[in-house]
C-alpha cells in the first residue's frame, strides 16, 4: 500500500507516494494528481528483501512527513532508507539520508508542529539487517542536514511515529 497523506493545513491536499510524489490539490479526484519530484527512491534493485534472502526488490516511497507549520516543507522516506526534503513545495528535493542511517523500510516521520527543521522519522526491521548501521528512531533538529540516533536502544522494528499535540518533543513509537 502506498504512502497517503492529506495536508494539514489545507484539507483538499494529498500526496500519494510511488517513486516519486504526487500531489492533488483537488481533494485526490481523478485526473487531478500531478508529480512534484522525481524519483526519490534507490531505483530498481536498490532495497534489500530480508526475508529469507530473496535479494533487493525495487525501492518505493513508504512514508511522507508534512509540516504545519510551513507548508512547503515535505520529508519523504523509502523501502531503502532514502530520506528526502523539499522547503518550497516540490520545486527541489534534497537527499538527507545519514551514512550512519540503517538502509530499512523508513515507517513514518514526525514533524514538530512549530518547526519543520526538527523532524524525527523511524525505521522497521530489526539491527541484525543491518548490524553495522543499527538504530529505528533518528531526530533532526536542522532539516534533516544530522540526524542523531534518538531511540531508547531497543531492538524493535518501529511501525509509526506520532508526536504528542501538546508537549514538544515527546514521541511515541508504535513497535512489533
């Protein structure tokens, strides 16, 4: 299933993510989606299948990340742990990925509601994927420039992020 995200802000704004980002300022109707990127994912073989050692299948978008309090700041995230912004709507898109990210299904994003340059996004799958990259919840306080390793060192695929409406900062990780 394909990443959806209705903006916000603007409640006829939705993206759907493939390889790319596609918007409708229409409220989604037919014949209203439009690209705003390119592709924002590793391309073809690029995400590795961890079950059973099948190989890599293509990369996809698997999580998108808006903000309330700018609108034009979107983060988008893929199978393959490609982490990407735009700041002004889709017109360019920046690679934000760290080295020290684990190349795993990114599971979702939370934007601070107040600042979009503090973002936290988590990863599914569990560290022995990825042993020399281990980590599922990394928080940017600079839009995505570093990315720290925030979570509490458990080993459990985080599913979804949400921050909490009221106090700054405060996440919840839902996990296996």
């Amino acid at each position: 299933v394909p990443p959806v995200a209705g903006h916000p802000t603007s409640p006829s704004t939705f993206f759907i993510g493939t390889y790319r980002l596609w918007r409708s300022l229409s409220g989604g109707k037919k014949g209203t989606w439009k690209p705003i990127s390119g592709d924002l994912t590793g391309g073809p073989g690029s995400a590795p299948c961890v079950f059973g050692g099948f190989g890599a299948e293509d990369d996809t978008l698997t999580a998108i990340g808006l903000s309330r309090s700018a609108p034009t700041t979107l983060y988008t995230g893929s199978a393959g742990g490609v982490v990407s912004v735009t700041t002004d709507d889709g017109a360019t898109w920046k690679s934000v990925a760290s080295p020290a990210m684990p190349n795993r299904w990114v599971s979702g994003f939370a934007v601070d509601p107040a600042d979009p340059n503090i973002v936290s996004v988590g990863f599914s799958g569990f560290d022995a994927t990825t042993p020399d990259r281990p980590g599922h919840v990394f928080r940017s306080t600079d839009g995505g420039a570093s990315w720290p390793l925030s979570d509490i060192g458990m080993d459990a695929p985080v599913n979804h992020l949400i921050g909490h409406p009221s106090v700054r900062g405060l996440l919840y990780a839902a996990t296996d």
